[in-house]
C-alpha cells in the first residue's frame, strides 16, 4: 500500500545519502592521518613540531577573525596579503638572498615540520635537526636549488634515486644537507639524517608516523589545525650526556624514573582566541603524585576581560610538593651551601609541605589602558 511505498522510498532516499556521505567522509582528511611532511621524520624523534601555512579546513577565516583584532590586521580581505608580506620581509632579513615571493611561494605547498633526534651529537658533527617543507611544483623547486647552488662548494651524492647536496651553501661556516624529493625539500645538519629521513619515507625503516602514541593521539586532535606539537622525554633522555656534572646519581634516577612522559598536542584558530590543546602520557611511579583530576576551575571566572594570555594548572601544590621532596630527597644536604633545617625552623614547615595549601593555579597576562598586566589566582584548601 501508499505507506509501504512511502516507507520504502525513505529507506531508499537514507540508503543513498548514506553512501554518499560515506564517500564524502571517506575523501575526508582524517584527523589521525599524519601529514606528508611528517612521513619523513623517524620513529625515535626526540622532539617534532609541525606548522600549517596552508591553512587547512577553517583555519584560514579563524586565523583572519583572530588576527583582525590586531593593527593592520583589520581587513580580513587582505589577511593573505599582509601574511605575504610578514614573510617577504623575514626573508629580506635573514640574509639568505632568497625572496619569499620569487623564491619560496611558487613551489611551497604549505607544509612545514622541524625535528630532532638527539640534544647531544657527537663532539665536532653539526647539529642534529631536519626540516621539511612540502612541495608543490618541483620542477620550479629544481630551478631554483639549481640556480642557487651553481658554483659552490657543495658536493653532490646520489642515494635511493635522489640527489643529495652536502657542503656549506653560502660563505658562513654552516654546513648543511639538502635533498628534493616528488613532494618535499629536505634540509639537515647531518648528512646522516637526510639519508634517514629518504630511509623512512622509503618505508626501509619505521617513521614517527608507525609510532602508536603519535597515532592515538593525532586521532584525537582536529583535522584542522595550524601545527602540532610532540615530544618524547625517554628519547630525548636517551641522547643527553650521560652523568652530568654536578648532578648526583640519585637525581638522574629520578630523571629516569620519567622516561614514560610523553606529549603531543595542537595549536588552532578559534575565531576570537587561539587554543593549545595537549595531551600526555603522566609519569607514575615512586615518588609521584597521582594525575591531577579533570574538572573545571572557578579562577577563569574572575579574570579580567582584558585577558589577553591564560594558564592554568591542576593541583598545583600536590605538584611541587612532590618535586621538592624528590629534589631534597637527591641532593646530599649536608654538602647545601646553607644550613636548610634553620630555614625549615625559620618557616615554621617543611620545604616540602610549604606549598601543600595550594589547589589550582591560574596565571593571566593583561593588556588595557596601554599598559601590561598580570598576575597569579589560586584556590587553597586550607
């Protein structure tokens, strides 16, 4: 009858808008894929930060919105225009007699990523970092690459198919690597992390992109964002000098004992505020403190509404009593260049239990009357 025909039909209509918001969702950047440039960078990065300057999704007419706020930013039509000229002009002061317009812009396709795998590199080899810029228009990249290097003192190298410029491309003592791939401009310190990151796009080895905590975490955050954030503290600890002058053995224990931090997070345009999110694995163990608890605080409801800048921390006190106990507890007080007990007599608490009172913290940075402000706002419990 009508109504099964009617029921039918509305089924039918569902079905097919279904499938094709599937393919819509399908087609869809999603939010845990890494980026192009990211692919390039390796499993063990101590620390790796990625930035949008093709402003991906909404950021774009977000970031206008917020920058609008701002002199001569007040003309959302021209924000493109005045992005193009803040780099032009950061260019021009570098020194590297490149142009942002001329040079840069043409086969950019923006983006960016900056990291590093160890802080302490071998005594007389450069520093350790890469940086990826995303390709769009190779061939104008090539031009350019072969432009500026003829005639230097560059050496040339071929590996997996691509060339690899190794040398000091201008007169300044800087010696650097570079390397043009389909879809990224690589440049690094070290010869051997270029090859690396060729190794890693070439799936020889895993990538920070295989590794699971950058996966979760990178499916949580948007799909749209202007950079991210991540750090890995084991690595980094990994690559620091080993027994550190002046520090006690007992301290780089506890240091160790936090080899399981770990952070990631994203920086995105809201419309009339930025906003940091971040997300952690929190050190347990010994001597820690538990994590503090999710909830909302009552501080941002008295800060001022010329609050310009915002920070907030959970169970403050919790935190540094916990830090002062583990830094008291690694450090031979007999050798403290003051007598600590007459200091602890003179409080009338222990160092540790000083601050115990505090609960949240909110720190605010203030701009009116054209003048700065700020200030400290905290919740206590006794």
């Amino acid at each position: 009858n009508d109504r099964w025909r009617w029921m039918a039909a509305g089924l039918a209509t569902l079905l097919v808008v279904a499938m094709i918001g599937g393919v819509f969702l399908l087609l869809r950047p999603q939010a845990g894929a890494p980026s192009l440039v990211a692919m390039y960078a390796p499993a063990d990065a101590a620390a790796y930060i990625e930035a949008r300057l093709d402003f991906p999704g909404d950021q774009r007419d977000k970031l206008a919105t917020f920058m609008g706020r701002f002199p001569g930013f007040a003309d959302p039509a021209s924000f493109q225009q005045k992005i193009d000229e803040s780099l032009e002009q950061a260019f021009a002061s570098s020194q590297t007699g490149l142009s942002w317009a001329t040079d840069i812009d043409p086969w950019f396709g923006g983006q960016v990523a900056f990291w590093t795998s160890t802080l302490n590199p071998a005594p007389g080899t450069p520093p350790a970092f890469m940086v990826a810029f995303s390709v769009e228009d190779r061939a104008l990249l090539d031009q350019l690459v072969a432009t500026k290097l003829a005639g230097s003192d560059m050496q040339q190298e071929q590996y997996k198919g691509f060339t690899l410029w190794t040398g000091n491309a201008t007169d300044e003592a800087r010696r650097m690597s570079l390397a043009v791939t389909d879809d990224a401009f690589l440049v690094s310190g070290r010869n051997e992390d270029l090859k690396g990151a060729l190794d890693v796009k070439a799936n020889e080895v895993n990538g920070l992109a295989d590794n699971e905590f950058f996966l979760q975490q990178l499916g949580a955050l948007h799909a749209d964002r202007l950079g991210i954030f991540y750090y890995d503290y084991a690595t980094a600890l990994t690559s620091m000098p080993q027994g550190m002058p002046g520090l006690p053995t007992a301290c780089l224990a506890q240091m160790n004992a936090m080899s399981n931090l770990k952070m990631m997070g994203e920086v995105r345009a809201e419309g009339d505020y930025m906003a940091l999110n971040m997300r952690g694995l929190y050190p347990t163990g010994d001597g820690f403190p538990p994590p503090p608890s999710n909830k909302r605080s009552p501080l941002l409801d008295v800060m001022p509404a010329n609050t310009v800048a915002y920070f907030e921390a959970r169970q403050v006190g919790r935190a540094l009593q916990s830090a002062i106990s583990q830094l008291l507890s690694c450090v031979d007080t007999g050798q403290a260049p003051m007598d600590l007990t007459q200091i602890e007599q003179a409080l009338g608490v222990s160092f540790d239990s000083y601050f115990d009172f505090i609960d949240d913290t909110g720190v605010a940075l203030t701009y009116g009357d054209s003048k700065w402000g700020g200030g400290i706002v905290a919740t206590v419990d006794d």
